[in-house]
C-alpha cells in the first residue's frame, strides 16, 4: 500500500497514551494512528453524508414523495 506523510497536533496527553501503547505492544505509533483512523473514516463519512442530506433537503434541493407515493410505487396500496 502506498502511503503519505502527515503532521496532526494532537494533546499531549493523547500523544503519551499512543506511546505507552506502543511500547507495551512492541507496534508503532504510526500503526495504531492508522487503526484509528481506519476505523472512524466510514463513521465520518457516514455522518457527514447525511449532515450534508439534511442541508439539500431543508433547501429544497433533495427530491421527496410522500408516503402514499412510495407504497404505490412498491405495489403496497390498499
């Protein structure tokens, strides 16, 4: 995998707990910041996507129907 160099600011005391990690474990810093932010990267996006939907939908730019337009469109009727 290819990667890129990237300077962050974090707390100091964040920055000694990822040390201490890395020591008690024998992995890098740079292995456990990337588990990190591996696993918040899908949550970020998701939230933000739908931050992002709100905004289209409260100015207007988002396509809805109602709900009898979607049972209809679905078969569900009565």
């Amino acid at each position: 995998m290819a990667t890129v160099t990237a300077a962050l600011r974090m707390p100091v005391e964040l920055a000694a707990r990822y040390d201490c990690l890395a020591k008690a474990t024998g992995r890098t810093k740079t292995f456990y910041m990337n588990e990190a932010l591996t696993e918040s990267i899908d949550r970020l996006e998701y939230e933000y996507g739908i931050m992002k939907k709100v905004e289209d939908w409260r100015a207007g730019r988002l396509e809805t129907v109602t709900l009898d337009e979607l049972e209809e469109s679905l078969g569900l009727e009565d």
